[in-house]
C-alpha cells in the first residue's frame, strides 16, 4: 500500500509538470482572475423589502472585515435602491442591522441595531428619502424577532425570558450542560405610546414564529416544549392567541419541522411552509389548515421539489418561490393545490427571496454563475427579472470558468441524479483536468445554479488555479421532492454517497476529470462524505479537506445538540436497539475503514461546534496518525468558531489552507506543506 501510494504521488507530479506545458494556469502569470483575497473582500446581498408602493427596495450587504487586520464577524448595511432613476444610498452602516421591513401605513423603513454603548438592540426608523434614523422602542433585552400589525403601531416581538444563571454564590460559575436555558418569550407593544409597557403572552415553552392575522385580531405563534435545539428543529407546534384576553384558543395539529407562518387575506385559514410530516427533513412543503384548528394538509405532494417562501396573497392565491433541482422558481398556487402558474419559469437567476408590493411588483435577492447575490426586481407586468444592483463592481474585470449542469444516472438505476460543473478558466475541451469534489452538508440541502464560491467553496478561485470544482446533489438533497429527499433515510452512507462517487466516474468518462487527480471536501454531512471517500472509497480520492465532519456515528450520536433530528430524519431507528445495529453503525463510520485510508487528508473544525463536536475530527486524526502514520493528515482547530466559521480571518485561514493542500497533493510534489500559512 505504500508503493502504490508513492508511485500515485509520483504519477500525480509528473503529470502536473506536464499539464503546466499543455495547460494554461492562469493565477500564476495574470491578475484578472479569481484569488482568495477577492473572496476575503467580496460583499453580499443578504436581504431585500420592497416598498409598498413599488418604487424602492431597502435591502441589506454584508461587508467583511480585513482578515489581515481583525478576526471579526461581517457587519450588515442598509441601503436603499430608488426603481424610478436607479440610484442606491446608504442608509445605515455605522452598526450592523437586522429585520429590514417596512412600516405598515408610514412608508418607512424599519430595523433592529444595538446603539453604541447600549447592551441590547432597539427598533429604528429612517423615512425613505434618508435622514437620521430615530429609535422607535427599545426593550431591556435583545429582541429577537418582530412582526408588525397592520396598524403600523403594534409590534409583536420575542426576547430572552429573565432569569438567574448563576449555579452557586460563589466567585466561579460552572456550566450546568443543557439546563437553567432561558426560554424565548413573546411580547406585543405599542410602540405609538410613550412608556407603554409591553404585554407578555403566556405560552408555555419556547416562542420562535409569529404572524398577526389580517384585522389584528389573533396572532399565529410557534412554539417549541424547550429552547433546546432539537426541540426547536423538531417540535414546534402553532397556537392561535386571541389578541383582546391574550389567551390561547386553538392550538394547530401540525407536526415536523415549520418554516413559515401565513394568514389567508380573509383571516379563516393558515398556510404553513412546513414538513410533510415528522419524517420530512424539510420545511419545504405547503400545508393549509383553518385558522379554528385541525390537521394541515399538504395542498402539492406530488411536487418535484421544494418551497423556499410563500406568501397569501388573495383569498385563492398563495405566491411562492421554489427550487426544482437545481433551478429556481416563482409562482402562484391556489390553497387547494390546483391552477398552479409561473411568472419566472425555472431557470435564470437563483431566486433566494421574494418581497411584494402592493400593486404586485416583487423584489428579489438572486445570484448567478457570474456575480453573488444581488437584488432583482419583477414588474407585475412582466416576466423579465432586471438586476438593479451591483454590490462588487470589480467582478466584471475578472474571467471566470464556465459553469455547467451535468445530469447522470446513478449506479442503481433508481434515480437520475443532478450537479453543477464549474471548469477552469480558459479550459480547453477534452482535457482532463485536476477535480474537487465539493459535497453538500445536511444532507437535506442542494446546490442551485447560482454563485458557487466563498472561502469554504472552491468554484471560481479553483477554476483559477486550473482545479474543475462539482457540486453534485446526490440522493436526499432538497429540490427534488419528497420521495428523492426520503431514499438517503436508514442508509447512512450507502446510495447518497455512492451518487457523489458516480458523479466523478461520469465527468472521467467524460474526459473532464483526471481519474488520478481526484479531490473532494464539503462541511458537517459533506466533511462526513469526505471523510468516507478518504477511507471506504480512498483508492479515488488523491486528498481529502474535511471540515466540522463525522468520523464515528457512535460517538456522534452521543455528543451532537439535535440526537432526536438524527433519529427522526436521518437514520430512522435507534443504534442501541440490537447488537447488528450497533456493528452497522460502526461499519459506516469512516473510523472503521481508517487501514484502507492513503488519501492526504486535511482536517478542520470549529473548537466550539455543538452540532458535530471536534472530537470526531480528532478521533479521525488520532486513528489515522496511529494506523496509517505514513498517510499525510494534519488537524486544524479554530478557537470560537462552531458549525462553520463566521469570523473574517478565521475563514482567509481556511481557505488559505484548504487550496494549498489541493494544489500540494492535486498538482504539486506530495510532500506534506509547513503548518504555516502565508497570504
């Protein structure tokens, strides 16, 4: 085993000097390509609302710091983009803001930001045409969500409850793991009345959605047993509070995981984007129920894909956006699943959300191969998307790889299964070239045939460097309906992952693949894949990234924050119910296969994460350094960073290090880079 790895290396350094000759690569001589310094200082269109009149869209940009100068978290802007003459204006950037809406009957525009010195958020205004934003109400807590009332005056909002954390009186406070967690609470203001008090709504448990109904006379409000995690993914259940007694008088049937909460305009029914059942690993489905109570019902079962956003927009319309496959859509439906109609076919632009006017004009935020999300706007007479914005004005002077749809059979015969294909820049047809395979996490997530790069994402700073990168979207991905998400259930491991390895075997038929320069990477359940394909299936694979990934399904199990998701979603039966099951979760553990493991495999993980805990990077690392000593593998730990790092260096750093080892173990001479990394 090690000759064969020594000679793969060999193999992979002679044919990377070759292909240096025969192949352009275009980051190493020009400056008009994609690098990670673009990624570190590229912006993003986060959110969009249009105005009710339809002539301007506040919309929100998240900025990054310097990487080289701080390790900080984006800061989000407001802007705002007149429709009449195309102009955009800052309107808030001194600290970041969240909850851009606006005002019902005021034409304002209204937010939540923390003031400088304050130690909770507070509710801001800003009047269109700009000026000083005034602060409207204020609570002692953070707020954490809130939803006007159709008056423009009351605001429904949620906030920490109270309460006393400490665990003894003495100088040191431990941690007492998973209990004394405040609950979230609901609360409605007036925020027209001085010194008005707000009133808290009693409801046992933990509030996460809420949705006053038309005439303001009830609210719809979610609400899980706990502030758990999994509680919240799995548990939340509706209640209709009467606004007058602030009382519950209904509480909804409805079971699974919940996105949205929608009022019909009539106030008789609610639509719920939620999951088809406790089973479902998505809130991807429509589901009406009347507003006194009872089961809902799943109004489009039959739909290939998934909702993304609904919204009720007449008595006998509900407009929505979805994914199918690996497109985009935006429509209309009636409640009872029937008369179903595109105003934007799939295809075009990735729609991400939707905001509508009141004469029917939408507002979107939308990416493409090209450019990162942006907004777009869509004239109620019109089916033509118009981009309005360009938040990164320098991505038009760089070349970008072409970005393709591949489509390919499974090996089973079940399924055909869909990714997308970004190519180096100025690739030449018919050769092959060095492939990251880059696997989505969830697995209930997809790829859509939008922007494909950020500092975790090869794409576009890969194709620079002469590296094709693919995102297939293997079986239980999102977007392709219920009976595709369901098939990956109870198979942990199995059919899902053999999709990704199917993919690569079809684009090395294709002459698009060099067969001995393979890589592959992805995050939580693609740092799991990868994890897999650098053991099980490691004579494919010439090195692996894995970030915040799963090595051992035992010991997952016993440390994640969301065991009962994975039981409910994911795996469908309990490891500990036989002898066999407790062995077959072990078999599908990368662990397991660690003897069969030659891929150079670079591993990181935030030291903080509670999803998959940084134990199952290092029990991976430690097998690997023990069993296979002679097998290149290196382990990263980010201080404070989770389930993914969301701070400025800490994400340069990974990315830094993620194409370094690609381009050592890929395209270079094999030997193992130093710890240190240099921009």
């Amino acid at each position: 085993m090690i000759q064969k790895l020594f000679l793969r290396r060999v193999a992979v350094l002679w044919v990377g000097l070759f292909m240096a000759v025969l192949y352009h690569n275009p980051a190493q001589a020009q400056d008009d390509v994609f690098t990670p310094e673009h990624i570190a200082k590229m912006s993003l269109v986060t959110s969009a609302a249009i105005s009710p009149d339809g002539n301007h869209v506040a919309y929100t940009v998240s900025v990054q710091a310097d990487p080289t100068v701080e390790n900080t978290f984006n800061t989000t802007q407001l802007h705002v983009v007149s429709l009449s003459n195309g102009e955009t204006r800052p309107f808030f950037t001194q600290s970041s803001v969240s909850a851009v809406t606006f005002r019902p009957n005021h034409g304002t525009i209204t937010f939540l930001s923390r003031p400088s010195g304050s130690s909770s958020n507070a509710l801001f205004e800003v009047a269109i045409d700009g000026g000083e934003a005034q602060k409207l109400f204020q609570f002692d807590r953070n707020i954490l969500g809130y939803e006007w009332a159709n008056d423009g005056n009351h605001i429904a909002f949620m906030a920490f409850e109270e309460m006393d954390r400490s665990v003894n009186d003495l100088p040191y406070q431990p941690q007492v793991f998973e209990e004394m967690l405040p609950n979230r609470r609901l609360f409605i203001q007036n925020v027209n009345v001085d010194g008005h008090t707000p009133h808290e709504i009693d409801i046992e448990g933990s509030v996460y959605k809420v949705a006053w109904s038309p005439n303001r006379d009830r609210l719809a409000v979610s609400a899980a047993p706990t502030p758990h995690i999994d509680d919240r993914y799995m548990f939340q259940r509706v209640h209709i509070v009467d606004y007058a007694s602030k009382e519950v008088s209904h509480t909804l049937d409805n079971e699974g995981k919940i996105g949205q909460i929608v009022w019909s305009p009539d106030g008789t029914r609610i639509a719920l984007r939620n999951g088809h059942d406790i089973h479902d690993p998505i809130d991807g489905r429509i589901m009406v129920v009347s507003a006194n109570g009872g089961t809902p019902v799943n109004i489009n079962p039959d739909f290939k894909g998934k909702y993304e956003q609904i919204r009720w927009t007449a008595n006998n319309e509900i407009t929505f956006l979805a994914s199918e496959g690996v497109e985009r859509s935006f429509g209309t439906i009636r409640p009872d699943g029937t008369r179903k109609s595109y105003r934007v076919n799939p295809g075009g632009p990735a729609l991400m959300s939707f905001s509508l006017a009141s004469n029917g004009a939408a507002a979107f935020v939308a990416s493409t191969p090209q450019h990162p999300n942006e907004v777009y706007t869509l004239d109620r007479r019109s089916r033509n998307l118009e981009r309005v914005t360009d938040t990164n004005p320098w991505l038009a002077d760089l070349r970008l790889g072409e970005q393709r749809v591949v489509r390919y059979e499974a090996r089973d015969g079940e399924f055909e299964i869909e990714g997308l294909l970004i190519l180096p820049v100025d690739y030449v047809e018919g050769t092959a070239v060095p492939l990251i395979t880059m696997v989505h996490g969830g697995p209930e997530a997809h790829y859509s045939n939008g922007w494909l790069t950020n500092y975790s994402m090869p794409g576009q700073f890969g194709a620079a460097r002469g590296f094709a990168t693919f995102y297939p979207n293997y079986r239980g991905s999102t977007g392709r309906g219920m009976e595709f998400i369901y098939s990956s259930q109870a198979d942990l491991a199995g059919k899902e992952f053999d999709d990704v390895v199917d993919g690569v075997d079809y684009l090395i038929a294709a002459g698009i693949a060099d067969a001995d320069r393979i890589g592959v990477t992805g995050g939580s359940y693609g740092g799991y894949a990868t994890a897999w394909m650098s053991t099980k299936y490691s004579e494919r694979f010439a090195a692996g990234v894995m970030f915040v990934g799963i090595s051992n399904n035992l010991s997952k199990w016993g440390t994640s924050d969301i065991p009962e998701e994975l039981y409910l979603v994911h795996s469908r039966e309990r490891m500990w119910e036989s002898d066999e099951k407790w062995m077959d979760y072990l078999r599908r553990s990368p662990i397991y296969h660690v003897d069969n493991a030659n891929t150079p495999l670079l591993i990181m993980h935030g030291a903080e994460d509670t999803r998959v805990h940084p134990g199952q990077s290092l029990e991976l690392y430690r097998h690997l350094r023990v069993r296979r000593p002679e097998v290149p593998v290196r382990l990263v730990l980010y201080p404070n960073e989770g389930h993914g790092n969301a701070r400025s260096t800490s994400r340069y750093d990974y990315n830094l290090r993620m194409i370094q080892w690609f381009e050592t173990f890929l395209k270079g001479d094999g030997q193992m880079p130093d710890a240190r990394i240099s921009h």
